[in-house]
C-alpha cells in the first residue's frame, strides 16, 4: 500500500472532493509525508486502520489571514478538511512519531489542527467502534504541536486532540452509555464548591 495512492492532494482548484472508502484490515499506514491522509472530504469511510504519522521532520503550516474554508490551512491525521457528506470514521487509531507541526505566519493561532479532523465545514463525522476513544490515545500529537493543544494553551482554541474545529457541522460517536465528557469524568472548578460530575449521574 502506498500512502501517495491516498493522498488527496489535487484538489486545489477545489471541484473535486474525495469520495471513496479506505479499508485497512487491522494494517498500519506509515504517512511519512507532510500532507493528511485525505485533504478534503466529501463523503468518505476510513475503517479498520492504524495510522502512523511519521515525517522525521516538520509539517509547516502557514496561516497568514483569517480565511474562509477551504483556503484556510488544517491538518488532521485522518482527514484535514471535511467538506461535506456523511463521513465515517471506524475502528482508527492514530499515532504520532518523529513529528512535529510548525504553525506560522501572522495569524498561526486560527490554524485548525486536530489528532484525527482537522476542521469540519460542513457535513458529520461518525465515529464508529472506538469505545475508548480518548484525548489521550492521540499518542504524540502535544509534543507534535509543542503543546498547543487548545487545553494548555488557551491562545490556540483550535488544536485539539480529536478535532480541531466544528463550524457548521456534527462529529458524534457511538457508545453502549451516554457520556457527556471524554472520560465519564468532569471536574468543575472556580465556584464556591468545587465537584465532580461522573458517569453515575446520567444513568437515570
């Protein structure tokens, strides 16, 4: 399997959009290049794969204006910009490896980076037999970013470890519970008391 054959990278006049189903079998995809697996999206189903973001060097993302979609800039390690169309997302892992992003140019802080989407324009994401998806599992991506990440540093609000940003769309993910936090878990800070909200409140 070559990466390249994947790699939607002709559609800067943007007419064509990737359309298609990329189904892994459990394999891994080592992307050793700069770009996403799928640059833009109009509908498409990635399955059953494992992703290896390994560059040995630095992705560099420009961002110098405050631009509209999809003239903005975005990375995801699965699909940098969703277009449109019902896309899906099931049983993907994704990890980070001698990598870094470089964010520039005068407005690097509205570049949308996220470990799976960049940025959903338009259109839903599902994500589908990732039970324990979690901030966590995006193995490297703080380090890749230099600790960006929109929960450290509140100054780059789009770069998150599952998606960057969701304008005029969805992202949902199917579970066996309802959970309206990540973790199941969410600590409630800056009041006068304190507490944690957990799982066991919204069993009812």
């Amino acid at each position: 399997m070559i990466i390249g054959s994947f790699v939607d990278d002709t559609n800067t006049a943007g007419k064509y959009f990737f359309r298609g189903v990329i189904v892994g079998n459990g394999y891994n995809i080592t992307n050793k290049s700069s770009a996403p697996l799928i640059n833009y999206s109009n509908g498409s189903v990635v399955k059953n794969v494992n992703i290896i973001v390994n560059t040995g060097e630095a992705i560099s993302i420009n961002q110098p204006d405050a631009l509209a979609f999809p003239s903005a800039n975005a990375y995801g390690a699965v699909i940098a910009q969703v277009i449109g169309g019902d896309n899906s997302i099931d049983t993907v892992s994704v990890v980070f490896k001698n990598t870094t992003i470089e964010l520039n140019d005068n407005k690097a802080q509205l570049t949308h980076v996220g470990g799976y989407v960049g940025v959903i324009e338009r259109g839903g994401v599902y994500f589908r037999g990732m039970d324990t998806l979690s901030a966590t599992d995006i193995q490297g991506l703080t380090s890749a970013v230099n600790s960006h990440v929109a929960e450290n540093d509140k100054q780059y609000l789009y770069i998150n470890p599952i998606i960057g940003r969701v304008i005029n769309g969805f992202a949902v993910t199917e579970s066996n519970a309802y959970r309206p936090y990540e973790t199941g878990t969410r600590d409630l800070t800056g009041a006068e008391t304190p507490q944690t909200i957990t799982d066991s409140k919204w069993d009812n």
